[in-house]
C-alpha cells in the first residue's frame, strides 16, 4: 500500500491538485488526471487498481494508461511525497 509522506499536503484545485512538501516548502502542480491519481491513492488503492479504474473512466486500454500511472507515482517517489506502506 501506498501512502503520503507524513510532511505531505494535497490540495484539489479547478486545475488538479496543489501538492505542498512542508519540510522544503517544494509545491508540485498536477493536471485533473494527476488528481484523480491522488484522490485514488488517498483512499488507499493499489497502482493496479489505479491503472484499471483510469483505463474505465477514460475508455482506454490499461496499456496505455499503465506507463503515465507508474511514471507519475514513480516521481511521487522520488521526490518522497509517497512511501511504501508496510502493513
């Protein structure tokens, strides 16, 4: 399970979402997709379920959508917005 750093703040915008790192005062923008990646990953999905609910919501191929899904929540990552959680 993926969760947010606890130093993590996500604000949903007209736009998408204003993400606030508070310990280096960083703020990522994201656009409505980016959004509803958050909103899914608030409510604990796994990036699989992510992938299947886009790919319904959009009508697309869970092909085409895994790459921007794993991309997105692989720069999460990295900039340590978002953690493995251990059960």
């Amino acid at each position: 399970m993926m969760q947010f750093a606890e130093h993590v703040q996500v604000r949903p915008e007209k736009f998408g979402s204003v993400i606030f790192e508070t310990l280096c005062e960083k703020v990522f923008v994201t656009n409505k997709t980016g959004a509803e990646i958050l909103r899914l990953l608030k409510q604990h999905k796994t990036p699989e379920e992510i992938i299947a609910q886009l790919a319904h919501d959009y009508g697309c191929s869970i092909d085409l959508i895994r790459n921007d899904v794993e991309e997105f929540i692989t720069n999460l990552t990295n900039h340590a917005l978002l953690k493995n959680a251990h059960k």
